[in-house]
C-alpha cells in the first residue's frame, strides 16, 4: 500500500523481502539492473546494507529489522546522506516493549503499571502480588497479534508461562479491565511536527486486529480531542519522521493508557485510504520525504475496515467474504497478492465507507455472516439488523433524539417517530424533563453530538424549558415542538419555545405538530445525506397525488356526498 | 489506474504498450517469461495476438485500436473462451466518429445535424449551405483532444480547412451553441445491464480536458436525470461491457445533445477513484471480469479534478503545481510515470474533494494560479476569491439562501447574514415576494436544492406566506423569521409562519431574530459539515465567557453604577 502511493508521486522505490513475488514487488516492477529489488530477510545486515547503497532514503513497514544494522547504514552515510526514518533509535525502543513503557513513563504519559520480570516462579510470584491477579505477562521484543502474551490468572500457571513465553526476556503488565480499546495514528514530520487522525474503536479476536471503526462514538465528548492529545504527546517524545499508531485502552471511567505504538503504517489506520483526506501512507512518505504533511480529516461520515485473516491455508475463506464484499456498496477490497494463504495471516482487508453509523454497520452486518465461525450473537453486537430490536424501542446507532417532557407527550410526538420510520431514520425516544431531571437533561444534551445524534427533537407543554435548554447546551439543531396544554391552548408552549434569546435557536414547529418535527428533522439530515433530498421530493409528490385525487373524487361524488375523513 | 484496481482484486495483468517502462508496466511486475508484458503498438495485429494468447479477458485504454484484429482474435478463441471488452463491434463503430453519430441518431439519440463531406471545395460549400457557418468539420477517425477537427468559420478557409485535416474521410456537424459541456460516465455488464455516474461538467482549454467539477450544478432540477437517462440509453444501444464516457453539450434552453462517446475509463471519470463509492477502474473491471457492478453514488459533497499538461519538454512546470497541491488538504495527486514530458501530453491529474462547492474552488484557486501561462480572469471564473465580490454581495457558491419579501425587511435579515459572515458559510441574500413575484417565488424554490442551496432562511411580516410557500416547493430545511409590522407586535407573522399544515414544516424562530435564523442554519449545516460542530461549541463558550465577565463587573462597580448595554 505505501508503494502504490509512492507511485502517484512518481517516486521510485526499492523492496526488501523475501522472494521476486513479494506482495509490494508485485506492484512495483524494477527500476533496472542497477536498483533491482532486494531478494532476503528485513534481519539480516547484509541485506539491509544492499538497500541502504541503492536508496536516498529507508524506510520500514516493520518494527522487527535490524535497528542496529539501521543505525549503522545511517551513520556511515555521511557523505551520502542517506535518511533513515523513524531514526533507528525509535525503532529500537519501541522493539522493547519493556524500553517503551519506560520511555513513555518517564515523559509522564499514561501507561498501566509495569515491572521487569524474570523467568523464574519466584520473580512472576513476587510481580503477582505486587501487581495482583490476572497479570500480563509478555515479552519485551518480538511480540505483536497476541504473540509472546501471557495472562496469568492464576499464580500456578507460572511454570506454564514460562514454558510458553520461553527463554525471551520479560515484563508484566498489571491487567487492565478496559471498557474499549481505542486507537490514534500520528503522522511526525522530521523536524517534529505531529498531525493525528481520527480517534478509532478497535475490536480484537484472537489477538488479531478484526474490525476498525472509524470514528470513534462516545459518551463523553472530551475523550476524542483528550486521546489525540496523548498519541500527539508520546509521539513528540520519538525521534525520526513517519507515521506511528497509536493503541490505547479506553477505561470505565473514561480514561485513557496507552498499550503500545507501531513505528509505522499500521492496521488501525487501514480506513484512512478510503474514509481520510490523505491516508496513512501517502502521509508516511511525505514525512519521510520532508513534504507538507497531507490533512488528517474524514471525508466520510463513517467507515469500518474488516481484517481479512486466513482460516485455513486454502483462501477459499477469504475469496467467499471479498465476494459478498462486490455486492456492497461502498466496500473496497484490498487483496494483498501474497503467495499462500495460512490461518491467522492477514491476507487483506476490506474497507466500507457510509452516510452513517447505521448505514456502516448495515453494510457491514453481510461481511460478518459470510466469516467462517461467525456467531449470530457476535454479528448482532457489530452490525445490528435494523431495526435492532424491532418497532417502538431506540435505534443503537440514532441520527436523531426525539425527547419529551413527560410521558404524557408521547401522542404528540408519536407522528415524528413514524415519519423517521418511513424515511428509514435511526432514531432514540426517550423521556428527558427539564425540571424533573436536570442532570439527565445536561447529560442528555452535553453528550449528544459525541454519540453520533446530528438532529434533536424536543417536545414539551406549558412553561415548555425543554428544547431550548438542550440548544443551550449543545450545538446540534434543536427542532421544538409546543404540546396543547390544557390552558392557553398550546399558545404559552409555542411562545416558550419560540422566542428563544439571541444567540440560541430553537426550530419550532406548529403546536402539537410532531408529525411536521419529524419531516423537519429528515429535511435537516439531507445536509449531510443528500438522497434525502429525493426521498423528500417524493414524499411531496405523493401528497400532491393525495390531494389531486380528492379533487377528483369531488368532482366525481359532488360536494353534498363527499365525505370529510377528520384525523 | 485499471492495473492498480486490478491489483487489489488480486487480478493478475498483461500489458501491450510500447518500452519496458510503459506507465502501467511501472506498477504490474511482470508475471514471469510465460507471462511477461508485450512491448509494441495496440495498432500491431501481431503484438494484438501475442497478447490475446495471454489471458483470459482483453479490454483496451483507448479506443484507436486494431478492432479488425480484436475481432479476429475474439473469433478464433471460441475453444478458449477469449472475452473481448467492450466488444470489437463497438469499438469500430465509436471509432469512426460519423458512423458513431449514425448509430446514436439511429436510435433516436439527441444529436446535432451531421452529414458526410468529402475532402473538396465543391461539397465543404454544399454542406455549408445547408448546415450554416460556422461549421465543425471532423475527420472520421484518429481524432481526440481537438486533433482532427476543423472550425469553418467562413466558406473562404475551405481550402485551408482540406490541407488541415489531411486526405482523410471527414464529416461536418452542425454548429452547437452550447452553454455548458457536461459528462456522464456509464458502466456497462456484459448482459446489458447500465449503471450511471453523476453527471459532472466538463471545462476544455485548448481542446483538451482541464477541469472537471462533480456533481454539475444547475437551475434546472430535472436536468441530472435527463442527462443521465439520454447517457444510460446511448450505452445500452452497445454491446461488449465495461465503462464508457459520454460526452455532451448542453444549451441555452437546458436541451441536451450527445457529442460524443469514449469506449473505456474516461478522464471526466477520474474524479471517481476519491470521490465515488467504487472508481471508474474498478467498475471497468468488474464489468469486464462479469462481478456486480460497484455503487456509482458519490461519497463527497464536492469534487474537482484538473489535468496536468505538459507545457514543454520539462516536468518543471508539473512538479511546481504537484508542489502547490501538496500543501492544499483533500486534494490528490495522480502523476502518470511517462518518461518524457511534451507540450500537450497528460502527464498527471490532480483530484480535489470538498464539503462544498465553496471549499472546492477555495482549494483550487492556487493550483490554476500555479499553471504556467494562467490569468487571473481564468482563476476567478472557475475558482473566485472568498467573499467574491466582497462584504455585502451574494456568493457564487452559496450554502444558504436569505430571501425576504421585502426590502424593508433587510435590518431584520441582516444580522443572519452577519452571523454566516462569521462563520465564513457562503451565502446569498436577495427578495423573493410570494405575493408581488410570485413566479420568481417558485423559480427560486424549485432550483434551490439543484442549484446547491443546502438551506434557505426566509423572512416576512404580517400576513407571512414566504417561507411556507417556499417549504412546500423544496425539499431543503426553510428557516422562517416572523418579521414585526405594524401591528399586532409580530404574533400575526410567527402565527402565519409556525402553523404550517401538516406535511411541510417551517423551522421558525423568534420574532425580528434574524440572527438565530443564521446560527440555526450554521447548526443545520453541520449534519454535512461536522466541523461546524466545533466552530459552534466555540461560538457558545464565547456568548458564555461574555456572560461571566459581566458577572464579574457587576459585584467590581455595584449594580448602582452598571450600565447597561442596550442592543
């Protein structure tokens, strides 16, 4: 994937790898006898030093090389100057996982508990109950997809761990209950400067990167800019220029350690070539090759990315998913052309990008059934059929909040539920009282935006506080809907809700009006979804026919039988 | 750009082209010696065969190739089964322009009056008479990017016009006037089935494609889907699968003529690798290979592409506006790997996407004023300077329209627009009366949406039809101010506004706040343009900063001695 982006910028490259049919060297023919490609192992000095004599600059897709061969090209490059990114250095700490830890402790970033360890039942027993059980026990180098991770849960496993973690130097981790995981990439130019991309939800199974979705929704609407600040914050800390990911764990109470960082192009930045302004790798190579960094933004409203991870050594598996994957729309495949497929290689990944959360997770729901093993359970907490839990009860994924005052609303604001049905609209229906329950009005409010809403709906009778307090403390468009009380004739909602300050609009309807606040609403949403637009000029057309049909029907029974239907 | 699609399906490719080191051949290493790419013409019968005897499927990049032999190896392989896109049948006839304009013509397809003309002084004069000056003489074959083509401009330059094109078969079209030249890209499966892409305009400079913009804008809503049904209907006229470029001009009174059809991936479809949901390339394949067609739907809001000509024999021009793109965030850029540079010659493209049209040209401006030889009356026309025309005047580009029935309204309407200002959200302000212009009322509505408009703000007193009547003939979100007349302070125009029937909601605010009118519709364009979210969350914190510092000056001078601020 770098090297396809290197050839948009005519930039010519050089691959190391193994054999002539190596996945980049597919996509890269050779300059010529002079610059052919290199034909060994990413480990072994002599090769690297091959590469070293035919490029300006040298980069890696893996943090497991020879950093020390690295340095050495680099520094007896002198009169070449030849760069090498990230700096060796880089690449030899993080290859530690213990060195990593200590390095972004001691720049005061947040990281669980850690201590060395070594293999022996006496060390592991004295870290047990230091740290306490389960415990994480892992290898300090050569460890990545849950390969060289122990948990230890019980301290008469630790002749077993030993066993399993062999004779590599190790450290332990204390077990960290997380609620999510979640994951930055971080883009640093060599002279220092750091651009993040969008904060992702990363799901593991079997320790292997399976799905990415980007962006990441929360509850709380500080975590995105707080979780780019750390990956920005440790990423400053290296030196050398590329792009590094970030992975984090997201805790019960919202905050946030970071679980280790890849030097590199990484899997939970695969989304960005479809869903991202710039993706990851034409962002690597414009840091290593001293160009402007290219903007981080989403272009889409969402996106996923599915690991396509071998089953067995037959890629039946993974031809049966891509092929489901064609009839997506939106769903780009990326093969990766390598020669033999085995269980638990990563041997492509798909990408689907959507108007939104709902239309993601529909789109993605196919490509999970079609997984060998999938489980319908497993399925349903990532892509959940819509409507998840039938008619009447809250959308996992809303677009839209309808909200009222009191339960005594909900035949007014019934219309704007069934109008959001007929158009296919995610939405949550919830009780929300200004007066009765302000923490949860504030809640409610503060958090809508983060978990994904783009429109409120908000209905309330009386001294109707309701929707204007939820537009004063979010920035959503908020559409009001006044209730008919039983004094005033609904006049005392409408002009509360209407004659909102400067400053802080509400969108009212007419009194007891839901129906026309769910219209609004599918007319505010096709800002963002323009095939509402259509849906919408429909919806017009066929009121139109209605009405020219009782013109119709007027003429045909004459106005002294025609029936008036009262609604 | 089809060999790097081919490579994420892991579709393995020969390719004909002459040199080792042909553009494609740079990104698809050859296979091994069974398999190794052709070096010669696509023109060459036997170059035609040693690649027929490759693979599986043939499909060719440019349509001026040896059909005759395209066919013969097509009908020889009946044993192997070779498929051949589109088919060789198709090829011929697009190939000779005349028998092109005959075959559309003969399935009733708009095209503009041709006749056939032969090289002499005595038939040019007879077609002139017929046809009218000035006239397009074409040679029938070999022509692109204006070669090949002859204006006749006065019965004088015949002789002029014979030496130009050569002894070639000609045919003279009829004069097209046309107002705008637009495109549709269509893909095509073997079984006929068509799917089209949004229609886009396309803007030539020296007869060679410049720019082109996705989606095409206009004031005439049906015209989208005419053009793409009249595109979508060419094609279907065809046999063989694969995409197909349609190019057409459109007049003066939104009529719609073909002019004329590529057989293949086309550069007014190059937009579609970032900006569709599946690129052009990919859909040629899947047509070709017999996979589902990708979704055409675009997944941006806004899309440009600019071609990179070669200006001499030097790449330097090239790389100092691939340079300029470098630093603009959403634009890519596509550089083509061809060995020499000539005046001419496209070398590269570069694909811009955007949340708006304003944002689009915004980001385009620097790179037309980076073209050698660009004046900056060419950059304003298609990339104006923000604000255009300064404070005060209607955007070119606008998000939002300001309409009031009236000019007397203009103080209330103001601070809406002042609020836009701030925000830098593009917009236009005129009056539209429903009572006193009630043609231009529905002209206005009616083509808002198409026009790009993504929400309307309409002001009106007393008896206040404006924003309802405009609600019900658009499907965009149409903000209602109630503006104070006379009499009744104001309550009759918020009555006439809010109490809108059932169907067709008006989002009303208070009375004489224009102001709120633009913050919600600043709130409503941020479900297309998150960001808006954090400028608004901005907004507020600013109104509450405000806030508190006259908390603090009230308990610092006393309330006894508080001014007052009256606004």
């Amino acid at each position: 994937m770098l090297a396809a982006s290197a050839s948009l910028l005519n930039v010519k490259v050089v691959i190391l790898d193994v054999g002539d049919h190596a996945p980049a060297k597919q996509i890269v023919a050779p300059l010529g006898p002079e610059l052919a490609h290199v034909d060994g192992s990413f480990a072994d000095p002599e090769k690297i030093r091959e590469l070293a004599s035919k490029v300006d600059v040298l980069t890696v897709e893996i943090e497991h090389v020879d950093a020390t061969t690295l340095e050495e090209v680099r520094a007896a490059s002198q009169g070449k100057q030849l760069a090498v990114h990230p700096s060796p250095s880089t690449i030899q700490i993080i290859q530690d996982k213990y060195r990593q830890k200590q390095h972004l402790a001691s720049h005061g970033l947040p990281v669980s508990d850690f201590v060395a360890v070594e293999s022996s039942i006496e060390s592991i027993s004295s870290v047990a109950e230091k740290l306490g059980l389960p415990l994480m026990l892992k290898s300090r180098t050569m460890a990545y997809d849950g390969r060289g991770n122990f948990v230890l849960r019980d301290i008469q496993q630790a002749q077993q761990a030993i066993d399993f973690l062999g004779n590599r130097p190790l450290y332990a981790e204390k077990w960290v209950p997380f609620s999510k995981e979640v994951a930055v990439m971080v883009v640093r130019s060599a002279n220092g400067e750091v651009q993040s991309y969008p904060v992702v939800e990363t799901v593991h199974k079997n320790n292997i990167c399976h799905l990415v979705f980007a962006p990441l929704r929360s509850r709380d609407a500080s975590l995105s800019q707080r979780a780019r600040s750390i990956a920005e914050n440790a990423i400053k800390t290296f030196s050398g220029a590329g792009v590094f990911g970030v992975e984090m764990f997201l805790m019960e109470d919202d905050s946030i350690f970071i679980n280790e960082i890849a030097p590199r192009p990484h899997n939970s930045g695969h989304y960005t070539i479809e869903a991202c302004e710039t993706s990851q790798y034409e962002n690597h190579l414009r840091a290593i090759l001293s160009l402007p960094l290219g903007s981080t933004a989403l272009k889409v409203p969402s996106s996923v990315m599915l690991n396509l991870i071998g089953y067995s050594s037959s890629m039946d598996e993974i031809t049966k998913t891509a092929n489901v994957a064609l009839s997506i729309p939106g769903a780009s495949i990326h093969l990766y052309g390598k020669s033999e497929c085995r269980k638990g290689r990563k041997m492509g990944h798909i990408t689907i990008v959507a108007e939104s959360d709902l239309q993601l997770r529909t789109r993605l729901r196919p490509l999970l059934q079609s997984l060998p093993g999938s489980t319908p359970e497993e399925v349903d907490s990532y892509a959940p059929a819509f409507p998840a839990r039938g008619p009447g009860f809250s959308d996992p994924n809303p677009l839209v909040g309808i909200i009222m005052g009191s339960d005594s609303d909900l035949p007014v604001m019934l219309p704007a539920a069934r109008i959001l049905d007929q158009f296919n609209i995610p939405y949550e229906l919830t009780i929300v009282s200004a007066h009765r329950t302000p923490d949860r009005l504030v809640e409610y409010a503060r958090s809508a935006s983060a978990r994904g809403l783009r429109s409120i709906i908000a209905g309330a009778g009386g001294a109707a506080h309701l929707p204007g307090m939820v537009a004063a403390m979010t920035a959503l468009p908020v559409i009001g809907v006044p209730v008919k009380g039983s004094s005033l004739d609904g006049v005392d909602s409408l002009h509360s809700i209407v004659q909102m300050p400067r400053g802080i609009p509400v969108a009212t309807v007419a009194i007891n009006n839901g129906m026309n606040a769910g219209l609004l609403a599918v007319r505010i949403l096709s800002a963002g979804i323009p095939r509402l637009i259509d849906a919408m000029d429909n919806y017009m057309k066929n009121m139109e026919q209605e009405v020219l049909g009782k013109v119709q029907k007027l003429e045909e029974v004459g106005w002294e039988n025609y029936q008036v239907k009262r609604t």
